[in-house]
C-alpha cells in the first residue's frame, strides 16, 4: 500500500505519514482489518525501517482515535467534505504523534502538513496546520474538555466501555487502560527442543534479554523485555519457538492430552494452540485442526511445517461436522470460539472501530450453536475447551452456562492452573484480563466433561 504519487524520491518524513493516514482511513471507512491492510505496505515503496514506522503510526494512531475523533470535533470549524476524510485521519495520525510520541512539535506538524501534498490534497495544507497549531496552543483546555466524556477519555468506543462497567464494575478502568498499552512480545518455547531456561541463555547469547513467570514445568513462555524481529530469534525457522501471548498458552496446558488420545482443534487457524498441543505431546493417535478459511489454514500448516509436527488439517465448518468427521469420537476438544476479541484489542486496536455492540449478540448464538454441534462428537468422559480472547460476559460466561443448562452430561472441570491473582472466577470458567499481574492478553476459559456413561 503507498499514498497516491508516492515514490523512493519522495520525502518519507511525509510519505510514510500519508501511508499511515491511508491505512487509518480504509479502516475507518472501509471497515477493512490491519491484518489485511499492513502486507500491502509495498516494501518497493518504503524501506524496513519506513514500513516499521508506519505501522506504529497506524497502531497508535487507531488506539486513540475516539479521543482524536472528540478533539477534531472541537478544533475543525465545519466538517470535512466527503471526498476529503483521508484528511480526517492524517490529522489524527497528527495529533498521535503530538499527544503520544515524545517528537518535537515542529517536526510533527511541518511533515503532517506536506503530507497532504503525499494524499493529492496540497489544498488542505492551510487546514492541517492550523488545526495542529491549534491543538498546541490550547492543548491543555482542549484535553480536559474532551475528557470529561469517558469515551474519549478511555479512548473506547462508547457502547463497549459501557459493557465493560456492566460486566466488571470494579475492574473495567484497568480493562481499558491495558487495552491502549503496547502488548509485551511474548514466546513460547517448543520443548520438543528446549526447556526455557535453555533458550532464555540462547536469546542472551544473542543479546535478547527475557525472562519466564515463574520455575514452575508448567509453562513454555518467554517474554521478551522488548520486540524483536522474528528472524532475530536464535532457530526460530529451525522450531525452536513460536510468537504467542502466555494466555493463549494455557488451552494445550488446560486440556492436558494424553498418549494416544484423538484430539480436535476447532477453529484452529493461524495454528498455535494446534502446534503447542502437538508439542506437548507426539503421541498422539490422531491430532485434526479444522478452520472454515483455507487461506487461513494455510498458516497452520505453514506453522506446522516449521515447527516438525504433525496434524491433520482439513477445511470445515464447525457447524457442519458432517462434511468433515469421519465417525470416530474424540478425547478431547479445543473450540477456540470466534469472537469480538476484545482481550487482544491491544494487539490489534483496529477491533475497537469494527467491532459493532449488535456483533455481540450475533457472536453469542454462533458461539452455543458451534459448542452443541462438537459436543456430540466428544467420547463419554472426554473434555472439552471452550475459549475465547474476549472479555465479555456474553460471550463467555453466559454461553457457557446456558450451555451447561442444555446439556446435562456437561460438568465444570476444575482448572488449578489459572488459579491465582491474575485471573477471576465470577460464574463458570476462568478470566483473564488484558495486563492485570502476568501481562498477558484478555483470555476466557471453561474446561467441561462428558459425565455420560
């Protein structure tokens, strides 16, 4: 992706500000997600180190647009014409920098500024610096007046905040403050390989500083004391780790997987839970991964590849296990449900400008019908895994326990591994919270059994 008229001669203090405004506006326009937007960063265009200032103007940039949103309504005198709301987000892109980046004043504005001339728009030249000259002059005024509203405040959208103070009147402050923190990078360790302390002394060696929760067997987790490029990682391509949050760990750790047990991973794309599973144990007698998207299954099996572990990985509909199951029960099942993921917004803020309070609700009946459709395929005595990255009742804890209601065979399994300060137990399952203790990402978990006989 690149600005209109962009080339290598052009002035990347500008032409990577224009990208970013780019990227911000189709994914407020166009309702389109970083995870498709950023590849198409044309690397022809903009170099590394251009492409890695880009997405971390975007990311913050979208982090805190319902604050931007709330000043621009003050320091803009009349309303972008429609053909213009790029410039919308490239003074949003502006105001991250003077709010959030620590750049000089002058830089900012100056390159913001000649960044329209990047956009096709050299006639709003005058109207970005003044109202980024604006802003500076009467930032403090402007700031308090906008954070009188909590939306802004928070920078969250209106209707998930106020979920978030209904479902956790004592905690939601904290939910929304981690959502807008930079997410730690964390590691988890293929033991197949190494143990982590083994591979802790090879990141050192190679000049990267982490460190592990605790000395306990129960855990393959790094966390990296900053980010690092993935091809900087001692073996990455070799196996020796994968890039996943500790939260998302816990599921293989939860399920506990046997030798010779037939496990399911339902919706199991991009595959790191599928590969932890396989990891932990080799023995398996069967290990299937199924995901409706064969573009997204690719990355399973991509992940399996690099990683030496083996699995089965078919396209099919959690709904339909006719199309796809071959008659045998499983052990056990890990349904890593579709969500809102509203426990990852600080890994991906682009949720918090598509995701709609009406998708919950929607989410919450796929959620039950998708955990009635596995449960006939779980052998009495088996175990199932619902999780979710969400931190919404509705969609955990609710779920859960209208499904509980519906079927009788279904009991609450105990989880003494998320036992502790870090998580909370308030109905079935277990949540975890953006940030909290451990730093981990917003995880829901509820490990069920089939008591029938």
């Amino acid at each position: 992706m690149s600005s209109s008229g962009s080339n290598k001669a052009a002035s990347q203090g500008s032409a990577t500000r224009a990208a970013a405004a780019a990227i911000v506006d189709r994914v407020l326009r166009q309702g389109r997600s970083l995870e498709q937007l950023l590849p198409e960063i044309d690397p022809e265009i903009y170099s590394a180190a251009d492409r890695s200032f880009i997405r971390a103007l975007v990311f913050g940039t979208l982090r805190f647009q319902v604050r931007h949103e709330a000043l621009l309504k003050k320091l803009l005198s009349k309303p972008v014409k429609k053909k213009d709301k790029v410039l919308e987000a490239l003074m949003s892109v502006g105001l991250y920098q003077l709010l959030e980046s620590g750049n000089p004043d002058y830089a900012v504005v100056s390159a913001t500024v000649d960044a329209t001339k990047d956009l096709q728009r050299p006639h709003a030249r005058g109207l970005v610096n003044a109202v980024l000259r604006r802003f500076l002059r009467e930032r403090g005024e402007l700031l308090a007046a906008v954070e009188k509203n909590e939306a802004a405040k928070f920078a969250m959208p209106d209707w998930m905040l106020q979920r978030l103070k209904s479902d956790w009147p004592g905690l939601w402050r904290d939910i929304a403050v981690a959502s807008n923190c930079q997410a730690p990078m964390w590691l988890r360790v293929n033991r197949q390989r190494f143990t982590p302390a083994e591979y802790q002394a090879k990141l050192q060696e190679a000049g990267i500083s982490a460190d592990y929760p605790d000395d306990s067997s129960e855990h393959e987790s790094l966390c990296l004391a900053a980010p690092v490029p993935v091809d900087t990682l001692p073996e990455f391509y070799e196996g020796a780790c994968s890039v996943q949050d500790r939260a998302a760990q816990y599921a293989a750790r939860l399920l506990n997987v046997q030798p010779g047990e037939r496990v399911l991973d339902a919706c199991a794309a991009p595959g790191g839970k599928t590969c932890h599973i396989a990891e932990l144990q080799p023995a398996l007698d069967a290990l299937l991964a199924i995901d409706n998207s064969s573009d997204r299954l690719q990355r399973v099996t991509d992940n399996l590849s690099r990683l030496g572990l083996a699995a089965s990985v078919v396209t099919g509909d959690a709904l339909q296990p006719d199309d796809w199951w071959d008659g045998q029960l499983f052990d056990c099942i890990l349904l890593d449900a579709p969500c809102s993921a509203s426990g990852v917004i600080r890994r991906h803020p682009d949720i918090k400008h598509l995701r709609q309070s009406a998708d919950i609700e929607k989410l919450s009946h796929l959620q039950g019908h998708i955990l009635d459709a596995l449960w006939s395929l779980l052998k009495p005595g088996g175990r199932l895994l619902y999780a979710t990255c969400s931190v919404f009742r509705a969609e955990n804890q609710d779920v859960v326990q209208s499904f509980l209601e519906r079927q009788t065979a279904a009991t609450l399994a105990d989880m003494p591994l998320l036992s502790g300060n870090e998580a909370v137990s308030n109905g079935p399952g277990i949540q975890l919270f953006p940030g909290a203790k451990a730093n981990t990402d917003g995880f829901y978990y509820a490990l069920m059994r089939n008591s029938q006989v």
